[in-house]
C-alpha cells in the first residue's frame, strides 16, 4: 500500500496532478476503457485456425519460432480466445463441450454431473436463487446440445456473451466449491496468508479474474475430465513443456498457454 | 446480454416483495426501466441513524450480475463509508481489482451469486458499523473516532431530515 503512494505521488509529478480527482478511479475507469475496447473487437472463442498461423505470429521471435515447430507435428489448428481473464474457462468449456457433442456418452454424464452439483452447492451455503440461476442456464445449454448437437450451435452457444457468461460464472461456483471442499490440501498452495474461503471470494468467484495453476487443478478433479496444457514461454529448452489435469487421467482437451492466456488447440 | 440483467433484476425485486428483510424496502423507479432503483433504509436500532428512513439510488450495469451495481443516498449524508455525494462507498460494491480504498482480504465482495438484498444488509451493517480504516469521507471518519458526541448530533439532525421534523 505504501509502495503505491509512492508510484502514485512519483507519476503524478510528472503530469499535471489535481488533488480532487481520485487517481485510482483514473486508473480503473482507463482500465475499463481497453477492456470494452478488447471485447469490441475479440470473439469469446474465435474460428478454427491454421497452426502455421502461430509461426507467422513469431516470424520475429526465434525462441517462439523453434517451439512451435515443435507443436506443428502434434497439432494441426488452434482456435484463440478473448483475453479478458476469463479465457482459460471459455476455451475449456468450448472445447469441452465440443468434445462431448462427438461423445453422447459423456454429455450425458455430464449433464448428470450438473443436475447434482446444484444440490451439493447449496448445502455447501451458496444463495440458492442465484445459484440456481446459473444452474438453469448450464442445464438448458446441455439439454439443447443434446438435441441439436453440432459445432455450429456450440460455436453460437460461446459467442453469445448472456450464455457464455453464465457457463464461466458456474465454471468458477464449482471450483470454489471443490476448493473449499478440501480447503486443507488446497490451504499449502495459497499465497498472501489468505484462507482458502478468502482465496475464492477473491480470486473464483468473481468474473474476469485470471485463472492459475490451482483454478484448473480444482476443476478438472471436480469434472473428472483431462486437460492437457502446452506451455509455450520463454523456459529453457527448444520444446514446448506439457502437463496434464489431472495426472492420471487421459486429456480429451488440449490447451496452449502462453503467459497470462491460454487458447485452444487440436491435435493433428 | 441486458436481457440476462432484466431477467435476473425482475427475480430479485420479486424476491424482494415477497420476502423483504427487516427494515428495507427496494425496487425499481419505474416499471419501464428496471436498471434504476430506488430504496429506502431504516437506520438500525440501537445506532444513532435510529428511526431515519434514508433514500438511495441503485444503478445497474448492462452486464449486472457479472458486475455490480453503484448506489447513492439521495438524502444528505455524513458517514465514514458514505462519500459527501452520497455514493456509498463499501466492499461487496466492488469486485476484487476494482479497489480504490483496498480493502481488507476478508472483506466482502462483489461475485455474480451476490444480489441486491446482500448489497442493502451490507449498508444496513454499514450504518451501525462505519469502518474508519477505509474511508469515503475523511471528515466524518475522523469525528467518528474522536468525537462521537459530535458525530452523533449530526446524525440526528440527518435522522430528523428525513422524517422532516426540525431540529430543535
């Protein structure tokens, strides 16, 4: 806190300061302004694109350049996503529920999945009718998905910014609730001395913040459905590192990370 | 997306009506447009805001629930939580990254499973309880903490404005 009065009062030297203004309002409403100009011109999830597309991209950088050579044997398209914190949840579902519109079998089980979380968040004390809300609107998309199920609808489904929305509010209700469930493992991993319950309040539930490490644990454990994430930086190697959510389990969707955002990808 | 928001509001101000909480009453201005509302707080008892019935505006963003409402009393107001405007000024309000006062980690905060009748016990709460470590209104901070007795007479001619009985 300190340390920002500092920044604070140093910036302000150099333009011209007025007392009465609240700098950090400033601060938020430019934010708001690139985040309105982001989603004005981003798709949530965008088309299926060509992998080269990522080489053209890195035509400059040959440290990113000679990694994704390296994905270009194994993955054929990437599909990007919108930037906005809430990419790594976006990709997921999109990706997730495409899968599963080629497997019946697991729609179903996830649908299952769903109706029984509903109950489980509830006694866990999430406020019912706006629990239930969120809920609803899942349910309603995976019913519709089980019916009209093609790429196109999942496609309209995650573009839509009410539906869209909805699916990553539930997204973030279940990891809380995983997390808070078993806050005593999940309390090691957390950062700042803030609690578990602290962690979710701040970091979950709320919409737009960025998902970490401990968000896709949480989820692909609560799901029970494998994410295989490729991490494309500047670590050392000439691979791109892989890691899989959860461990044991065979990845039915692949990820690609590059710091602070992740995308979609398909395999080859 | 606002049809999510109108669909949401609608279900809370019915909620609101069937089941009110104890000394709240909210809904929108008017039935045409119900992304402004209207409330009126009862001062908690025991507190010195006791008996005063306290107007304040809601305004609801496009994209509500995923972000949350401002709200603003449009009577006058002295309060540490409270800017000299009328904005009031505390955490559920906020989403975390959206902080001017930084707020404690255990503060309450603005998630899309949060509704507007959390939003007014937290200003119910806010009344009784000022939090003078963030303040909207420094003055009314500082005469909280070190001259209650001055803090509570101007609280009671706030009381006394809104019931419209004059001060003595």
């Amino acid at each position: 806190m300190e340390n920002n009065q500092t920044a604070d009062s140093e910036e302000t030297k150099s333009c011209e300061y007025d007392p009465n203004v609240n700098q950090d309002e400033l601060i938020m409403a430019q934010e708001k302004q690139i985040a309105e100009e982001i989603k004005a011109n981003i798709a949530m999830v965008g088309e299926l694109d060509d992998l080269s597309s990522l080489e053209r991209e890195y035509s400059n950088d040959p440290v990113y350049f000679s990694k994704v050579a390296t994905l270009l044997p194994k993955f054929s398209n990437v599909r990007r996503t919108r930037p906005d914190g809430n990419c790594f949840l976006r990709g997921f579902i999109f990706a997730y529920l495409e899968y599963c519109i080629y497997h019946r079998e697991e729609l179903t089980r996830f649908k299952q999945y769903l109706e029984a979380s509903k109950e489980e968040l509830f006694e866990m004390g999430f406020p019912k009718f706006t629990t239930e809300d969120f809920n609803d609107m899942f349910m309603e998309v995976v019913t519709d998905l089980e019916g009209s199920g093609s790429i196109d609808r999942v496609e309209a489904i995650i573009n839509d910014a009410g539906t869209s929305d909805y699916l990553v509010v539930y997204l973030r209700l279940l990891i809380s609730a995983h997390l808070q469930k078993n806050a005593e493992f999940f309390s090691f991993f957390i950062e700042g001395g803030r609690t578990v319950g602290e962690f979710c309040k701040q970091e979950v539930e709320p919409m737009y913040r960025e998902c970490d490490h401990l968000h896709i644990v949480a989820l692909t454990a609560a799901l029970g459905v494998g994410v295989r994430v490729m991490y494309l930086d500047r670590g050392e190697g000439s691979s791109v590192v892989s890691h899989d959510f959860p461990e044991d389990k065979d990845p039915v969707i692949h990820l690609l990370y590059r710091p602070g955002h992740y995308d979609i990808l398909y395999k080859a | 997306m606002a049809g999510r928001a109108l669909k949401r509001l609608m279900t809370e101000y019915k909620q609101l009506t069937l089941n009110p909480p104890e000394g709240i009453i909210a809904g929108p201005t008017n039935e045409e447009n119900f992304f402004e509302w209207e409330a009126l707080i009862m001062g908690p008892e025991g507190t010195c805001f006791e008996c005063g019935v306290f107007p304040a505006k809601l305004i609801f963003p496009p994209d509500y629930p995923l972000s949350p409402p401002k709200m603003q009393f449009t009577c006058e107001m002295f309060h540490p939580n409270i800017y000299s405007d009328g904005r009031v000024c505390i955490s559920i309000l906020h989403a975390p990254g959206d902080d001017p006062m930084g707020y404690e980690s255990s503060a309450e905060r603005w998630s899309p499973v949060q509704s507007v009748e959390k939003i007014l016990l937290s200003v119910v709460s806010m009344l009784a309880e000022p939090n003078d470590e963030s303040s909207a209104n420094v003055d009314a901070a500082k005469m909280w903490r070190d001259d209650r007795e001055q803090f509570n007479k101007i609280a009671e001619r706030l009381v006394r404005n809104t019931l419209n009985i004059p001060y003595p």
